[in-house]
C-alpha cells in the first residue's frame, strides 16, 4: 500500500475517532439522570438517591449523578459493595443497620462525611443486551427502612432510565475505544514519519 494511501486512511481514522469523542462529551442525558436524582429523594422519602454506570472492563461502578456529588465522584468494587452485589446478581437489595456492618459504604462515609443507615438499590438492565448496566440507590429512609413499595417505585424508574444508562455505558466502550484508535493511528503516524 503507497504512502498517499495510507495518510488518507489514517485522516479517515482521525475523523472517526474525532467524532467519537465529540459524541461522548455531548452525552445529553445526564439532564434527564440528574433530574430523576433530583426527584426521588423525595418520592420514596429518602435523604439521597445515586445512579452508578457498570464499568465492565475495570470492574467497578462508578457514580453517573448523585445527591450532592459530582460525576464519577465515587467508584465502588463490583465485590463487597451493595451496587456490586446488585449489579453482580440482577436482584434488588435492601440493607438496614448499616451503621453497625463495615463494608463498601465505610469508604464512601470517609470520602463524602455521608453516614449511610439503610439503603435500597436495584439494578438497572440494558434495554439491547439485556445485561445489568448500571444500577439505581436511595440512602437513609427519613422514617423507618425501605420496603417492598419503595423497590417498586425504583424498579419503574430503573425500567424508564434503561436505555439512558445503557447509551452512557456504550459511550464508555466507544471512548475506550477511540482512546485505542488514537494510539494505534500514533503509532502507524510514527511508522510513516508523519
């Protein structure tokens, strides 16, 4: 293949990874996300709400929008956390007494000053794959524990939030991907001496 051929191969590349990256900081549905993080305190009588993304590659989750948090704030494992279990297994779970078990959210209280009591958290499926891409949390019930009514609420809101949290999980994989695309073309840029 001549020189002449491949420079415009690698432009193409360049264009392509260009627009990739420009899809994924234009990602318009974190409005929508932080909205609902808004509102649900509120509907279920909760002191917050968190909506984490699966990073399959890492295996961990971090915070998409949060009560009082900044994006990507806060990671947690995918093991010993309770947005682990729930995105490890695909069932919902709720916690009391949290306050007397070490775990995940431990960290998280040493991190943000944030004491969690009790929490529910319910998974979030990808509406293509069908896989648990992301998962949904309300911390401390203002009265009482989470119960079976609460689960419901967040389990409809998880199924309207599907394909939103799914196309900010794609658009991890596609900057991951462009992130390698722009390597590989510096490397081939190297080989040619451009």
């Amino acid at each position: 293949m001549d020189k002449v051929l491949l420079e415009q191969k690698l432009n193409q590349l360049r264009k392509k990874q260009q627009m990739m990256e420009k899809a994924w900081r234009e990602a318009g549905n974190r409005k929508l996300i932080q909205f609902f993080v808004d509102i649900m305190p509120k509907a279920v009588e909760a002191e917050r709400c968190s909506i984490f993304i699966l990073d399959p590659v890492d295996e961990k989750a971090w915070l998409q929008c949060g009560t009082g948090l900044n994006e990507k704030q806060l990671q947690v494992p995918t093991k010993n956390s309770i947005v682990g279990r729930v995105m490890s297994t695909g069932e919902f779970v709720i916690e009391d007494d949290l306050e007397d078990q070490v775990g995940a959210h431990d960290i998280v209280a040493v991190k943000t000053g944030f004491v969690t009591r009790n929490a529910i958290c319910v998974p979030v499926h990808g509406v293509t794959t069908k896989k648990v891409v992301g998962a949904i949390q309300m911390l401390n019930k203002n009265r009482g524990n989470f119960d079976d009514a609460d689960r419901v609420v967040l389990e409809k809101l998880a199924f309207h939030l599907e394909m939103n949290i799914e196309n900010i999980f794609l658009r991890q994989e596609l900057a991951k991907i462009s992130v390698e695309m722009g390597q590989k073309i510096k490397k081939l840029e190297a080989k040619l001496g451009i």
